[in-house]
C-alpha cells in the first residue's frame, strides 16, 4: 500500500494528467454531492447528473490505470516510472 501511495504522489507530482484527472473528480465529486442535496431533480438535472457519475467513474478509473501501468512497468524507481508515464502521456494537452 505503501508503493501505491509513493505512486499516487509522484504521480501528482510529475504528471500533469493525472493532476487535471484528480481536480476533474473532486470538481464533479462536489457538483454531485450539491444536486444530492436537493430533494428534486429537473429531468435535464437527473441526466446531468448522470453524466457527472460517468465522468467522475471514467477520471477515477483512467487514475487506477495510470497507477497500474507504472507499477506493472517495472520501475524500481517511483520517480522513473512516474516520468515513464508522463512521456506516454505527453501528447494529451
């Protein structure tokens, strides 16, 4: 659990798409938790909301991902393999 963390950080650290994933979640993690306070959604409301629950799930699971691949990568060197996957990543602008 550990490794996972030392990923999560240099990932946050080193990687500009994993830090435009977390803030994309957290964003809609907050929109998400407003329109679940409301007591009615409006049916345009309802669909947007379900479209927020599959962006944040898609952020969410392209973050799960990135963290696999550089543990899979083989890189006995966090920092390396968050580097790795910061070249693989590069061309997301």
């Amino acid at each position: 659990m550990e490794k996972e963390e030392k990923i999560i950080e240099m990932l946050r650290e080193k990687n500009w798409h994993f830090r435009h994933l977390e803030k994309l979640h957290g964003e809609l993690d907050q929109s998400l938790h407003r329109m679940g306070r409301r007591r009615v959604l409006t049916p345009q409301e309802e669909v947007q909301k379900k479209e927020f629950q599959k962006k944040k799930l898609a952020a969410k699971d392209e973050m799960v991902e990135m963290v696999r691949q550089v543990k899979i990568a083989g890189k006995a060197d966090v920092e390396k393999g968050a580097k790795w996957l910061s070249n693989m990543t590069a061309g997301r602008h």
